[in-house]
C-alpha cells in the first residue's frame, strides 16, 4: 500500500511523486533481493554438506514457469524473465563460483548464448575449439561448457559430434537461439575482397553472398569473433558474425540480416559432469552403434516405438575408427529415468554393439534472440 504515488492538491500524481514511487519500490526491491540472497546462501551451505548438485536445470525450469504463471503486466513474460535470468545469475555465483567454458574468443555465438543461458555474474572461459571445451569440463577445468548442437538449415554440428565421443562428460540443458549475421568491414567505404568466418556460417548466407559477393575470397576461420579479429586488420576484408561484435572489435555494420532463411535457429547444449533429474518435460540424448546387417537399426530403433517414445531427431556419422561404420545419434522426448524410456534402453543396449546415454535435460521452453 505504501509504494504507490500520493496525489498532488489537484488530486492527481505528478511526476515527482510517481517518481518518489519507484524509488520506494526499488528500495524494496533491493531488501528483497538480499533476502533471496541470504536463503542462497543457506541452500549453499546445505548443498556443500550433502555433497549436492550446485546447478539444477529443472530447478532453473521451475522457476522460469513459475515467474510466467505469476506475470499479470504490464511486463512482459520475456522481460521478467530477462530480469530473473540475472537474479538467478547473482545467486549461483553466491552458492559458488561458476565458470563456464564457450567456443571464444569473446563475441562468438557460443558466447552469446552462455551469457543468455547464465548471465553476467558467472565467470567465462573461452576455449580455441569446441573439443577444448569439452576437455575443459571433463577435467573440471570449467563447472559447465556450451557447445552447438545443430542449426535448423545447416544440420548437426560434427565437430560436436565428433567430441562427444571421446569425452565423459553429460549434457544437462538445452537452449535455441536466433542466428542472425552481419557483414562487417573497417570501414563503410572498404573495398572487399576477402570475408571471414566459420565454414556453416558461409553455407547459412551462401545465396546472399553469392548475389552480392560473388567474386570475394570466402576465407573460413575457427570462429565468427577471430574473423571479426582478422578483418579489423586488413583493410580489405570483412567479417560475418553477430551485430554486437561492431562496437566489441571496433567494425563497421554493412549489412545486417543477411542469413538465407529467416528462421534460422541454432541448438545449443550445457555440459556438465552430473545426470540431471527430471523435470517433468525432458529430452534424452543417446549415441548407439548397430552391427552391419540388413535391418540391424530399424531393430534397434523398435523399442522406442514400443514403449511409446517419440524421436525428435536422429543423425549419422561416421565412426572415424572403422571405415563405413557408423554412430546413430538419438534425442527422444522423456528422461532416462521415467519407466518407459528406462525399459526402451534396456531394450536398446540388448539390440546394439555400442550405446551411450549422453544426458536427459529439461526441453526449452523458450527462443532466445540476441539483439
């Protein structure tokens, strides 16, 4: 009742009042976060004697759902969520210091999105390729790591692939992000002749740069922020990365949106040591190896349909170790501990030479645009 604004002698607020309004409201809004901030540090303490888990993506799950279901407005959902994404950010690194390793340097789409998934108060480690990222987290170098997983033109990202194989490590949270590119150069007036950056960058604006930049070098480097390092060096070159990497590298914006698709979407996945315990709406990752004979996968793929599982997304690649073998990497929707999915991979193991449970993790409920 005390926080709203006292009239003036006509009977209404006056912009100072509302204004004197606010102030007491932020006050407020300060105790409260303190207090939130001292029951972190209790739950913090209670997990350091039990030896719990510090991040919980179903707890983080909850509480986004439960800000969604209290919002009444005027606000947004996406920015009180926004707003509590930092809240929750402050409070894990109260409980205990956080890093997080991404694909750097600083810039990249990878880093955009771990800044999404864990805001601004956890510590960030950049990392030369996505391999080292998961070496990072395997070896406790870094408490989590984010890695893309797929894009919704370009496909599965192998190198990703490819690391989860040789590294014992578990996914434990998703997140989809808007992809939008930019051409960025030195200067408006540069002549280019070269562009930079990642090989599926190249293949997601293939049609723009060939009407527009048909004759350019198109030169591929290991990530969307080394180009934009590369060609604030060269005069005559220029960089596709995100819009905010102009002001980071000090580069001109000369054409914004230039992907093919608008829909154009990347997959990202937390890693982490630790399985994660259901939410109530979860996907399951697995990677599995069927022998080489007629109908060998579709037997393997049967107790899925069995006990009532969808499959959101099943891919190929080759093994690397034996030529014309192939991994079969699975996402279904439920977690590895629910009956049905438990009964289906017992199922799965009996029919398969190799399967591993790369984690069950709560579905996104959510796009994330990076302006």
């Amino acid at each position: 009742m005390g926080d709203t604004a006292p009239p003036s002698d006509t009977g209404q607020p006056t912009l100072d009042s509302l204004r004197d309004g606010i102030d007491r409201i932020d006050q407020r809004l300060v105790e409260l976060l303190n207090e939130r901030g001292k029951l972190v540090l209790e739950i913090g303490e209670l997990k350091r004697q039990s030896n719990s888990k510090f991040y919980v993506p179903s707890r983080e799950t909850a509480v986004f759902q439960r800000v969604a279901a209290l919002n009444t407005g005027p606000l947004p959902s996406r920015s009180l969520r926004s707003i509590f994404r930092e809240v929750m950010s402050a409070c894990i690194a109260l409980e205990k210091p956080i890093t997080v390793g991404y694909l750097g340097p600083q810039g990249t789409f990878t880093h955009l999105a771990a800044q999404a998934k864990f805001g601004a108060s956890v510590d960030y480690l950049p990392n030369r390729d996505i391999t080292g990222i998961f070496r990072t987290v395997a070896a406790g170098a870094a408490d989590l790591g984010v890695v893309p997983v797929e894009n919704s033109i370009d496909g599965g990202i192998s190198d990703t692939l490819d690391a989860f194989m040789d590294a014992n490590v578990q996914i434990c949270s998703e997140l989809l992000m808007a992809i939008h590119h930019c051409l960025l150069a030195s200067s408006r007036q540069a002549s280019i002749k070269k562009i930079y950056s990642k090989p599926q960058v190249f293949a997601q604006c293939g049609r723009w740069l060939s009407e527009h930049y048909g004759e350019c070098d198109l030169v591929p480097v290991a990530s969307t922020a080394r180009a934009c390092e590369v060609a604030a060096e060269e005069p005559d070159a220029g960089a596709i990365a995100h819009v905010s990497n102009a002001a980071t590298y000090g580069l001109e914006v000369i054409h914004k949106d230039i992907e093919d698709a608008a829909h154009n979407v990347t997959r990202f996945v937390v890693l982490g040591q630790e399985c994660c315990t259901p939410s109530g709406r979860d996907k399951t990752s697995v990677v599995l190896s069927v022998t080489h004979q007629a109908g060998a996968l579709h037997e393997a793929l049967v107790p899925f349909q069995k006990h009532g599982l969808n499959l959101t997304r099943i891919e190929s690649r080759p093994s690397k170790r034996n030529p014309w073998e192939y991994y079969f990497f699975i996402d279904f929707e439920g977690h590895r501990d629910d009956e049905p999915a438990r009964a289906a991979l017992k199922e799965v193991h009996e029919r398969c030479i190799y399967l591993q449970i790369l984690g069950s993790y709560p579905v996104a409920d959510s796009l994330v645009s990076i302006e």
